[in-house]
C-alpha cells in the first residue's frame, strides 16, 4: 500500500523502491549461496572424517590386531596364516571370503543406512560360495549354507549386503555373468519370498532337480575325492585332547583305528586348527574333521560388545532347513563328516550352462531360511524391507565392493613393500 501510495505520489520515487528490492533479492542469493557453501563444506569435511575414521585403521593394522586378538583365544598355525595373508594378495573375491574381520569393521561406516535394520541371529560370512551340500537324517541331499563360523546377532541387511557384494565382485571375476542389479534383485526376491513363505528346506530331489545337476563335479566324485583324502600329509604334532576325544564320538563305533591329517582348506578360518581323521570302515574310506571356533570376529570389530558366545549350534537348530546330523559343536570343535556329497560348492565347479538369477535367487530363500530362526524379528523385518528404497541393496552393495577393492590394493601394495625389504 506504501508503495502504491509513493507511485501516485512521485514516480520517481517508485524507481528507487524498485531498485531497493532488486539490491534485496541479489542479497538473499548471495546468502543463500553462502549458506549451500557453508552446508557442502560442511559435508565435505563430515566425509573426510569418515575417511580418516576408515583410514586410521588401514587393512594392515586390522589384519595384525585382529589375529592377535585371535591368537589370545585359539591357538594359530603360522604356516597356515601366512598361505591365507597369501591368497588374499590373489584376488580380491579371496579377499573378501578371508576378510570378514575387516568387513564388519568398514561396514556400518560405509553403509550407515543399510546397517541400521532389525537384528537377527545371522550367518555374517555370507557369500557365494558358502553353500554346499549334505546329507539330512533320511538321507537325502540338502542344498544350503555351509559354513558358520561367525554367526552373531547382527541386522539382517549384513548377510543380505555381503552375499550381494560377493556377487558383484564374481561378475567382475568373470565367475558369473548376470548384470549386478540383476544379481541384487534375485537375492532379494529370493530373501522376501522366502521370508512371506515362511521358509522352506531345499532338498534336491523332487522340488530342485536343476540345482541337484549344478551341485555335481568332478571333485564330488567319489575315486577324486578320497584320492584327495589320502594324499592330505599326516599331522605329527600333538592334537588336543578335545578334538580328538570329540572325532572318536563322531565315529561310528567305539576303538575304530584312523590317521590325523592336516587339511587346507576356506579362507575366512585358515590358520586355525583343523585335524581330519580318516579311516577305513567296512569296506571303504569314512572321514570326519574337528575344526577350532572362535567368538564371532564381529564382536572384535564392536569392541567386545555383543555375545561372546558361540552360536553355531544355535543357528543350527533354529533355521528352517534339514541339518546335518554329522555337524556338531563339541565344546570349542565343530565336528563334520566330510563326503564327497557334503561340501562346499565352488562357483567354478559350475556347469557353463545354468540359471544364474534362479541360483541367487535360491542363495537369497535359502538367507530367509535361517534368518526365520529369529522369529521374534520376522514382522520388524518385513516392514524394514517394504521401508528401504528400491535399488537399496544394489547401490550398498556397489559401496561395499569399492571399499573392498580399495583395501585389497592396499594390501596388495604392503605384500610388494614387504617382499622388497626382504
């Protein structure tokens, strides 16, 4: 009303007002452009904290403080180590199947968002090439996580996060060759129907016919695989009294004669105990291996917080699947029959030809398998996942395997400094 009052008044004066308010405006974009400055420095300086947080435990640093937190607690086989410290220079998929410690450590920082979500009694070490076979008590072939050495309770998106990091970095191996949000989204199908479903074991008969024919190898033949058995060296250091009081309970009957072996075998556990005894029973080989566990390396990475349990059993005997009789926590030991149709099966093992999106798909049910352990999180769970944004797993999966690229160099990079001073 002034204004308009000034204009009627003096002409001349609303040519001042005029330029009074174009002075504002230019002044409340100058401040504002101040103001985006001040906020992007400020992020700025926010990553770069988190990158120094990152940087002040280097790869390096991690590795020896996490073996000797390791070494208070189990004994180590220094051979063993040095061939893990080795493999993991390979390749960086290796890597990452040896570095759980580390993961659990980088993790939460590089992933904030994804790490906050439900907890559940979670397998934590998850990737692709954790899951094998075995037979259940009415012998039939089960299809499913093999290993679980470092079961905790964690969020859920750990496992989810870490299986779909392993797959993009065996795409770029050349080990599988779906596109990685394709891979993403085939564990996540696979996880929520698997969660909805209530869960279902995958047992290769009449259901999983196709996955039953990828399950077989030449290294699953029986002549191959004891061929292997019985060129394992003899071990001929003392053995623990438990281990080997826990393999004679695992045989089949009582006073049975069997050699100790030494066996390499995983990368996450290399350099821990590992004692095999094989024998000969009623007309043929029988295996068993007593492996040494530890706390989960997850609560090394939390500073102790957490169970200091171990929860092998535990997630044994809550999953929704068919477990294996043979696989049994004794004390510090898990004890296993090996077989030629209970192991491990490796990517390359794989025939050319198979349905890579239905095999993560299968990986992601087979997670909602025993994350339905956790019955209490299942409804908290369900409606995180409806929550999170459409390319979630994706997106922290990229996040993760750049992260794990960049310490693999850098370990790379400390082996070569280490062979030049030598």
């Amino acid at each position: 009303m002034l204004a308009a009052a000034c204009h009627r008044a003096n002409p001349a004066l609303q040519r001042v007002i005029q330029l009074m308010r174009a002075g504002r405006n230019l002044l409340d974009l100058f401040y504002e452009e101040l103001r985006r400055t001040d906020l992007t420095q400020d992020q700025q300086r926010q990553q770069g904290d988190s990158k120094q947080e990152r940087g002040a435990m280097n790869i390096e640093k991690a590795t020896r403080k996490y073996e000797t937190w390791l070494a208070k607690r189990i004994p180590l086989l220094r051979s063993d180590l040095n061939l893990k410290h080795k493999s993991m220079r390979e390749a960086v998929f290796p890597f990452l199947r040896a570095t759980f410690y580390r993961w659990s450590q980088l993790w939460p920082k590089v992933c904030p968002t994804a790490a906050k979500a439900p907890v559940v009694l979670a397998v934590g070490d998850l990737h692709v090439e954790n899951f094998g076979t075995w037979r259940d008590i009415e012998g039939r072939l089960i299809w499913g996580i093999n290993d679980l050495d470092e079961v905790n309770f964690m969020p859920y998106t750990i496992d989810l996060v870490r299986l779909s990091t392993s797959a993009h970095l065996a795409i770029d191996a050349a080990h599988l060759t779906l596109g990685k949000k394709d891979a993403c989204d085939s564990i996540l199908k696979g996880y929520r129907d698997g969660l909805v479903a209530g869960g279902r074991a995958i047992v290769l008969g009449e259901r999983h016919h196709w996955l039953r024919e990828l399950a077989r190898s030449e290294a699953r033949n029986p002549f191959t695989f004891w061929e292997k058995m019985q060129a394992l060296p003899t071990w001929r250091q003392p053995v623990p009294k438990s281990a080997l009081k826990a393999l004679a309970r695992l045989m089949p009957e009582a006073g049975l004669k069997y050699r100790i072996a030494h066996r390499i075998a995983g990368l996450g556990s290399l350099g821990r105990e590992r004692y095999v005894a094989i024998a000969d029973w009623r007309g043929g080989k029988i295996a068993r291996e007593a492996k040494a566990l530890v706390t989960s390396a997850y609560v090394w990475a939390l500073d102790g917080k957490g169970t200091s349990d171990i929860l092998y059993q535990d997630i044994i005997d809550r999953a929704v699947r068919c477990p294996d009789p043979f696989v049994q926590l004794r004390g510090r030991w898990i004890i296993r029959r090996l077989a030629p149709d209970c192991s491990r099966v490796e990517l390359s093992s794989l025939p050319k030809e198979h349905d890579e999106v239905r095999l993560l798909y299968e990986m992601g049910w087979e997670t909602a398998n025993v994350h339905l352990g956790s019955k209490s999180a299942l409804k908290a769970v369900l409606s995180d996942l409806r929550k999170r944004p459409m390319n979630w797993l994706h997106e922290a999966s990229q996040a993760m395997a750049k992260a794990t690229v960049e310490d693999w160099k850098e370990w790379k990079a400390a082996g070569r400094r280490a062979a030049h001073k030598r």
